[in-house]
C-alpha cells in the first residue's frame, strides 16, 4: 500500500557554500509534470542544537510563483552574512 511517488530532481546547483548557511536550488518535476524551481537553506538553529534544512517562506502574490522565496532567501543571507562579519 505505497501509493506515494517522489518527485523527479532535473538539476541541483550549491549557490551557497558559507559556514554559516549553504544555500541549494533543484529544478524539480512535479507528478503532474509541471516543473518548478524549489531552494533548501541549510543553517544552524540553535534552539535544536544542530543544522537544519528549510524552504525560505514568505507571502506572495500569485503572480510572483518563485519570486517570494528568492526574496525571503536574500533577507536571510543579508542577515546571515552580517552576523559573520561581526
């Protein structure tokens, strides 16, 4: 009884490689086979004591589709990279 299916991977590129954050775009196909862009930020969370992997989130606007991810991904790198240089 799996009637669970992956999704297919088209491409994986490491944008980011920092210490404190790694940052990964994939080009994925959906099972509908609509192909998106998706992005994984890697970063560590203290609360957990550990790395953690996350989707970036924001609202957006229907009309925007991957614009809102890549916004919020650029104010975390923006606050990330500040605290390195502190």
């Amino acid at each position: 009884m799996n009637n669970l299916h992956k999704w297919k991977i088209l491409s994986s590129q490491m944008l980011i490689d920092h210490p404190l954050c790694q940052v990964r775009q994939e080009e994925i196909e959906l099972l509908n086979g609509k192909v998106i862009d998706d992005y994984f930020v890697r970063q560590y969370r203290h609360a957990i004591g550990d790395f953690f992997i996350e989707l970036p989130t924001g609202s957006f606007n229907a009309d925007e589709e991957g614009a809102a991810a890549l916004r919020e991904l650029i104010k975390k790198l923006v606050i990330l990279l500040t605290m390195s240089e502190k």
